[in-house]
C-alpha cells in the first residue's frame, strides 16, 4: 500500500498544484483588472478636473473681457461728458463777456453739468480704485470751478477780473486734472502712451 498512497500523495499534490496554480493566476488577473479599472478612473477623473478647469477658466476670462468693456464704455462716456462739461463752462464764461446767448450757454452748461454727474455716478460703481482717485480729483476740480462760474455770473459786473481768470483758470486747474484722470482710465485699460 506504500506505493499507492505515495501514488494518491503525488495525485493529490499533482491536482492542489493545478488548482492552486489556476487560482495564482486568477487573483493575479482579477488584480491586474482591478489595478487597469483603478487606472482608467483615475484618467477619468483627471480629465474631467481638467475639463471642469478649462471651463471655468474659460468663464473668468469671459468675466474680465465683459468687466474690461463695461469699464471701456464708462470711461468713454466719463471722459466724454467731463470734456463738454469744461467746454461748456468756457462757452459761457464767453457768452456773459459778450453779454449775450447766457440763457441758452448757462442751459448747455447745466445739461453738460447733468451729463456729467449721470456718467460719475456710473463710473463710481464700476472703476477700480486708482482711476476713482484720479475721477474725484477731477469732479472736485470740475465743482470748484462751476461754483466760482455761478457765483461770478450772477454778477458779472461785480466779478468782471475773476470772469476774466476764470477761463485760465480753467487751462491750469481743471483740465490737467481731467487729463490725470484720462491717462489713468487709459492705463486700466492697458492703453499706454508710448
């Protein structure tokens, strides 16, 4: 019986072997599956962070491009209307001197004045805080001189030498500070003089 049960001995080793041999490969398979699945996620979720960053990305360029023309168009409009608003006060210190047209130059100034104030008020919501320094200081200087304007033209006769001053006054002062603000609004948008 010796021979047998060494026989039934290798038999059995001979099968356990086989057996074990096939489920050595199948957990080898089943983990290099797992590992392939695990590797094709992982792909999966990185193209879509990367997917999900290209898109937002995408919309914060978007934002600052529709920011960017928004500020553009206030700015035009600000400077538009600060420019008018000083050629509208020399074109009536110029209508009292002559002594005629003051109704219809002192509507212009008031309407230039309006336009003025409509486009600062816009511009105070919209700029970034370097342009809104540069915007105050020319609204102060602007206010400065309408209110020298209304007082001397109340009495013209009285005021005649500050009437007089009064449109240098306006080359010296006011426009150079509209001039700062303008090159600051020019620099947001990324416009140098070079």
């Amino acid at each position: 019986m010796g021979g047998s049960l060494t026989a039934l001995l290798i038999a059995v080793v001979g099968v356990a072997g086989t057996l074990g041999a096939a489920l050595l490969t199948q957990n080898r398979a089943d983990r290099t599956k797992r590992m392939e699945l695990q590797a094709v996620a992982e792909q999966r979720r990185e193209e879509r962070a990367h997917a999900e960053a290209l898109r937002l990305a995408e919309l914060e360029r978007q934002r600052q491009s529709e920011s960017l023309e928004r500020r553009r168009a206030c700015y035009i409009t600000l400077n538009t209307a600060s420019r008018q608003y000083v050629t509208a006060m020399t074109n009536h210190i110029h209508a009292i001197r002559r002594g005629e047209d003051v109704v219809v130059s002192l509507e212009n100034l008031e309407a230039a004045r309006a336009a003025y104030r409509d486009s600062y008020a816009e511009a105070q919501m919209i700029v970034p805080d370097v342009v809104a320094r540069a915007s105050g200081q020319a609204k102060d200087r602007l206010n400065e001189a309408y209110g020298k304007l209304r007082k001397y033209a109340a009495a013209p006769s009285t005021y005649a030498a500050e009437l007089a001053a009064m449109e240098p006054e306006l080359h010296e002062e006011v426009w150079p500070s509209v001039t700062a603000m303008r090159v600051a609004m020019r620099l947001d948008l990324g416009i140098g003089d070079d």
